[in-house]
C-alpha cells in the first residue's frame, strides 16, 4: 500500500511553498547583487549612504554568489541563514549611514525597513525550510510492498531444501565437530 504524502523533492521542480521562496529569494539576490556591482554609487545614493561603493560592490559579490549557492543546492536552508547574516551586515552599514548623513536620512530609514521586511522573509524561509526536514511534510518512500526477493516472498519460500552444497563450500571433515558429523 502507498503512503498518501505527496512528495515534495521532485527532480528539477519542488513542490514545497517554502523551496520556492527560497527560490524567489536566490533571483532576488542575483538581482540585487547585479545592481550592486554594476551601479554602486546609484545604490548608495538610494540608501542614503556616501562614499560606500566599494563596500556595497563587495556586498553585490556576496549577494550573487549567495544567490548561485540557493539556487544550485539541494539543500538552500543555510544559504538562507547565510541570506540572514548578510541582511545582519546591511542593516548595520545602513545603521551607520543616518548617523553620517543628516540630509539623507529619510532614505535610510525607508531601505531599513526594506531590509528588517527582507530578513523576516528570509527568516521565516530558512524556519520552515529546516522544519520540512524529517518532517511527515517532506517526501516519505514508501517500500511496503516490497518483499526484497525477486520473484516474491511466495517464490522464496522452501527454495533452498533441495539445493545441493558444491563439496568445496562444504566443511572438511577434519574441521567438523561431533554435534556436525551428522551433517554436512
């Protein structure tokens, strides 16, 4: 009889909601990334923070290389985390561009709520990700019919009562015990 749990670890495709959040947010990352990289100043500017391109490039490297590894893993859970600890480093580095520029601190504020909205999604992405594993949710086999002989468990029985040992697997007499000599 087969187990009625749907499967969620398909080859190529997942079924499970929070496999394609993380998904989502691996694209997400390789955009955002992207833009790092390829426009940093635009992005500080955004952000409201100044003379940080080198750092938001770096943190662009991060973001793709991030984004590559949840995409290509078979287990995105860590990378996510991963996601988290970067989410950690951006909120800082925002944190310390309203203290350095007055003018510009609305911004800043805006992108801290872009990223605490982020880092819980991406939380709550890596939470349930972890929680699928083992869980009743994820993919279960199912091997109850299965007897582990090849022509059924019908077919072994009584299979081996008239099978002749070859006399090279046979024990020599020599070695042969009293309670053995009986048989071979």
């Amino acid at each position: 009889m087969r187990s009625a749990i749907a499967p969620t670890a398909l080859r190529g495709r997942s079924q499970s909601t929070h496999d394609r959040m993380a998904k989502g947010l691996g694209y997400l990352s390789i955009a955002l990334g992207v833009a790092e990289l390829v426009a940093p100043r635009a992005v500080c500017r955004a952000a409201g923070l100044n003379g940080m391109e080198r750092l938001v490039r770096s943190y662009g490297a991060r973001e793709i290389a991030t984004g590559v590894a949840i995409l290509t893993s078979h287990n995105a859970a860590p990378w996510i985390w991963g996601r988290v600890a970067g989410d950690m480093a951006d909120i800082a580095t925002v944190a310390t561009g309203i203290r350095q520029n007055g003018e510009k601190a609305s911004n800043a504020v805006l992108t801290l709520a872009a990223l605490a909205a982020v880092t819980a999604m991406d939380v709550m992405c890596a939470s349930g990700l972890e929680s699928e594993k083992g869980n009743r949710k994820t993919a279960v086999p199912d091997y109850s019919d299965r007897s582990g002989f090849p022509g059924g468990l019908q077919a072994a029985r009584g299979a081996a009562l008239h099978l002749k040992i070859p006399a090279d697997m046979k024990t020599p007499e020599i070695l042969k015990t009293p309670e053995m000599s009986g048989s071979s």
